[in-house]
C-alpha cells in the first residue's frame, strides 16, 4: 500500500461526493509544514473551479466531508488554502504491517535510459576524479534501474590521440621490454609511469624553447609557430594576472611542439592512423595491458558496462553529419575549408566541428556517436557522467543534435559533478601527484583496518573474514562519503573523516544495520513478531520512524528523476541516526508490554531491511556483524 495513492484514491471518491465534475481532478501534494501537525497537505488552490468557493472554504469543505468518509483520518486542518490531514496512529503501524520497502512505480512504459560513464583514457590509471564518475554513474543507473527504468550502462574509452601515442613512445624509447608481468605492476599502473617519465622529459627539452620565447626569441619555432608566438608575445607585454598566465600556457604549448620528442609522437599519431603496423601492434599490446588493469579496479569498486564503446571505433563518426548540416544549411564552411556552427543566437559561439584539413574535432565525434546510440537502442534519456568542465561542450552537443533535426535529443542530460580535491590540495596527473583508484581503495581499507583495532570491538575472529569485513567497510567509507556529496558541488575527499564509525558516514551506517541484526537475532524466539494494532496508543516517535521509513519510495524516485545519489545516502543516514536516537529510548528485549515489544521489533527488522536497499543503491554492501 502507498499511503499517497490510497489518500488520493479516497479523496477523489470524497470529491466525487462533492461536486459532479471531480472525476479528473487533479490532486496536488506539497510536503507538510513542521510547524504544522499532519501527514500530508492538499494544495485546494486548484480545486476552486469545481466548488465555486474560495481556497480556504474549499479545504474546509472538502476536510468535513473527507473526515466523515474516513475512520482513518485523525484530524484535518486548514492554513489559507492548504489542507492538512494527519491520519490515524493505527494506519501507520498497519501500513508498516505491509510495508516491503519497494519503489512505487508510476509509469511503467518509459523508454529505457542510457548512462554513458567512467570514459577513461588508456594512457594512465583510473584516478580520484574517475572515482566519483564511476560511483555516480552505477548508483544512477541502481538507482533508475529501482524506480521502474530500463537502463542501458555504456563506457567510452579514449583509446587513441597524442596521449596514448606519448607514453606508447616513452615506453618504446626506455621501456626495455618491461611487462605488467616482469615488473610487478598492474597494467594501467605501467603504462600510466610511462606517460609520466614521457612528460618529465618532455619538459626538459621544452623548457629551453619557453625561456627563450619569453625572451623574445623564436629562432627554435617554425615559420608557422614562430609567427603565432609573436603575436601571443606582444600580447603578454601588455597583460598580467590570469591573462598572462593564459598567455603563457599558449607559448608552452607551442614550445612543447617545437621539441624533438612532441613531432616524434606526433608523427607516431600519424603512423597510427596511416594503420603501420608495428605502431598498431604496440598500441594493441599497450591497451591490452591498460584493460586488464582498469577490468580489476572495476571489480573492486563494483562497477560494470551493458556496452563498451572505443574511441578508435567511433572517432570518425560524425562526418556525415557534418555534410547533411552544410546541405541543410545548419553548418557553414569558411574560406579555409573549415565547418562551423553559428550559436551565438542561442548565448554561445561558433563552434568549429571539422577542421581545415578534414579531420574531425571531439564534437564531431560525440554527434556520430549520439546517433549510432540512438538507432541502437532508441532510449528516452541520454545520461553522461562527465565533469563541469565539459558544460559547455554539453550544452552544444545537445544544441547542434536538434539544429540538425534530431528532436530525441532534448533527452540529452549532463550530470555534471564538481571536481574531487585531497586536503592537500589538487591533482596533476602530467606530473605524476595524481591519486590512483586502486591506492586510494588499499588506504581507506587500511584506515578501516586501523580503527578497528583501536576499538578492539568485532564479533568475528576468523583472519579471512576479517579482512574481508575491513573490504566491506572502507569501501563503504569511499563510496559513502563521495556519493552523500550533491554531484554538481566541489568536494574534498578526506579518508580518515570517511572512516568515522560515529559521523555521517558508511561505516556509521553499516554499524546501524549490524546493531539491528544483532538485535533481530537476540529477540529471536524472545519476543513475539505478532502484535494487535488496535491495543497501541498514538506515540510520536513510533509514528515517526514509520513515516520515515514510508519515504523511501518518494526518496528513490527524487533520486532517480534528478540523477542525484545523494538523497538515497543521506535519507540513509537520518534513518539510521533516527533508528539509534529511537532505540537509545526505548527498549526491545526488556519491553514488558508485548505489543509494544513486537511493534518495535518489527520497526527494527523493516528499518535493517531498508538501510540495505537504500545502500545497495550505492554500491555498498552491509556487514551482519560488525
């Protein structure tokens, strides 16, 4: 039973009572004041065209007949034109009799849902920032998946570019061979110290070329170069503060293209796309290595893919779009060859989507991509899990798809979530201070190893399944503690404040769930499950954790419809402290009063039960034993 239903169904049979033409009313619900005593409020605003009377006096007029209706109304008030209605204590402890802790699910026939996350480049291992993409992506997909939703789980990997060809290129130059095998290292790891060293010497064959352009001296640039870094020079004389900064990350980049060692990967790039066979073969043999790493980290994080999509695969696509939009007159070419898109009506820009020389940019590619998905799977909503740097990007991917005709793609969604700092500070994955996945995953299981012994506290003895609680609880402590966090706000990741067995946290949670199952087992054959509903007087706190427990369906489905985890993890928090407040006053075990004994017992069994499924959307798994 859903306690909003079953009042809209008994309301509507009040109004039809009423007034002859209630038959397709529709009722409106708004979360009840605090300060006001009730269960839910009727918003009667829009009821007045079937009575003829003002806001106020509808709800009144609706509240006399509706209480006369129904023995289950305890009392109804009315605040202007809002009716509050506070059902009995009764209705509550019988709808916690039926209670399963399940989504309701209002339209079954929605189109399936597509969300494209993880999207990692093979040049290095999946890193902090890949972490909370990853556990975003799979506790939306749970999370639609619970609310009624077909979800299709799809991962772009960036398998080719200049990136893959410099550490394919470092490891080519000083390499010697090695192998995840003969050196100990996981793959991603391997590859990923590869790309570092190619930075490291990278910067030093550059850093020569940048001084001397500073100076004033383009001697070691091109004609082509030269002439650019002339004009970003003389700009630099007259600027300062972030201008300049900005100025000079543009002569950095045209003096690590002056180096030796940036034309030879360029050139390899080349090669690769040519299809040289020996360059294919590395890149192979280098990605290979790539995919066995990530396919581990995945494991552990609990993360998997309905479908995996390559970038070496999908980059040409979109040309042919391009040419459908010059012929449609959506796109324009410049005297230089160039393809365009004028946005600047809609806010933007223009925005360049195949090059003078032919070649495709990224959007180019995401349009292809778009569409192929869409001729695959003809999903309702498209989802990508990519961070806030990308809005843009986002914002003319969708614009462009419905400029050329593609109206499917007003379902395109960017979830788009702040970037993931330590207490030190930022990351630098070019200089190798990057935070790895996998090391961040051993620190949080060690923490929760340590904090553990410092308490001295666990009911298992056994080594094997020791560690494999500690598993259990440090990786709660990652997933909790980045997915609590609203997506779209900046966060800081800090390990030992995720371990916190006593703040908002996984582990604290967990801790709940254990201290429920460790009371299920003591009253087991204790007290008596079974309980006469009509022998318990109204008690506050009672009726609170049972409308607590009664919002998780509207919980998952707001999470659900605003891609947004951190309801679920933080509705699982407050009813996990509520449960702990609840049980701290009242007893179980000791309770005289044998319906009182049960209730509780029961409010403690369907509380476990939906600590559980409100984590499991998460990815987090709950410990029996703690």
């Amino acid at each position: 039973m859903n306690p909003e239903q079953w009042l809209k169904g008994k309301l509507k049979e009040t109004l039809t009572k009423l007034y002859p033409n209630a038959a397709d009313a529709a009722l409106v619900f708004q979360p009840t004041r605090k300060d006001v005593e009730g269960d839910f409020t009727l918003v009667c605003f829009g009821l007045t065209k079937l009575s003829g009377k003002s806001p106020a006096d509808t709800a009144h007029e609706i509240a006399e007949a509706f209480r006369q209706d129904n023995a289950e109304v305890a009392g109804c008030s009315v605040i202007n034109g809002f009716l509050n209605i506070n059902l009995t204590f009764q209705f509550w402890v019988n709808y916690l009799q039926q209670f399963e802790g399940k989504v309701s699910v209002s339209d079954s026939n929605l189109k399936p849902v597509m969300i494209e996350y993880s999207s990692p480049n093979t040049n290095k291992p999946l890193h902090l920032g890949h972490v909370r993409n990853n556990l975003l992506g799979v506790s939306v997909a749970r999370i639609a998946a619970a609310a009624g939703r077909k979800v299709i789980k799809v991962n772009l990997v960036n398998d080719r570019g200049i990136h893959i060809c410099k550490s394919m290129l470092a490891w080519k130059h000083s390499g010697k061979g090695e192998t995840p095998q003969s050196s100990g290292l996981k793959g991603d790891h391997l590859v990923g110290k590869y790309y570092v060293e190619f930075d490291k010497a990278l910067k030093a064959q550059s850093d020569p070329i940048l001084q001397a352009i500073l100076a004033g001296n383009f001697s070691a640039l091109d004609e082509r170069q030269a002439e650019r870094a002339s004009i970003l020079w003389n700009k630099l004389q007259q600027s300062e503060g972030e201008k300049a900064e900005e100025l000079k990350g543009e002569l950095k980049m045209l003096a690590n293209g002056a180096t030796p060692l940036m034309k030879e990967a360029q050139e390899m790039l080349r090669l690769w796309e040519a299809g040289d066979s020996e360059t294919i073969a590395l890149w192979k043999q280098m990605n290979g290595w790539v995919y066995e790493g990530f396919e581990q980290t995945y494991q552990r994080m609990g993360v998997s893919f309905d479908k995996i999509y390559y970038e070496s695969k999908t980059y040409l696509l979109g040309k042919q779009l391009v040419e459908e939009g010059l012929q449609k007159g959506v796109l324009f070419r410049k005297e230089d060859g160039s393809v365009w898109i004028d946005l600047r009506s809609e806010g933007l820009d223009e925005k360049l989507l195949l090059r003078s020389d032919g070649t495709s940019v990224y959007m180019t590619q995401d349009l292809g991509t778009a569409v192929q998905r869409h001729e695959e799977f003809e999903a309702g909503n498209y989802v990508y899990v990519v961070g806030n740097e990308q809005d843009y990007h986002f914002k003319v991917l969708k614009l462009v798809l419905l400029k050329l005709g593609y109206a499917w793609a007003e379902g395109l969604y960017h979830l788009s979530y702040g970037m993931v700092d330590l207490p030190t500070g930022k990351m630098k994955s070019r200089e190798g201070t990057v935070v790895d996945a996998d090391d961040l995953m051993d620190e949080v299981v060690a923490e929760a190893r340590k904090k553990s012994e410092e308490l001295g506290k666990t009911e298992i003895s056994d080594s094997e399944a020791l560690a494999g609680l500690y598993e259990q609880i440090g990786m709660a402590a990652l997933k909790y503690f980045i997915l609590k966090v609203d997506p779209k706000k900046r966060m800081v990741f800090n390990p030992a404040e995720s371990i916190d067995i006593n703040g908002n946290t996984g582990p604290f949670i967990q801790y709940s769930y254990a201290r429920i199952q460790s009371i299920l087992r003591k009253a087991e054959g204790v007290v008596n499950p079974q309980y006469d509903a009509r022998a318990l007087p109204n008690e506050k706190q009672h009726r609170l954790m049972i409308r607590t427990l009664e919002q998780y369906s509207p919980t998952v489905q707001a999470a659900a419809d605003g891609y947004n985890p951190s309801l679920v993890a933080n509705y699982a928090y407050d009813l996990a402290k509520l449960f702990n407040q609840f049980y701290h006053e009242f007893s179980i075990l000791k309770e005289e009063d044998p319906n009182w004994a049960s209730l509780r017992l029961e409010l403690a069994r369907k509380t476990g039960e939906t600590l559980k499924a409100s984590m499991a959307l998460l990815g987090i798994e709950m410990p029996e034993r703690m």
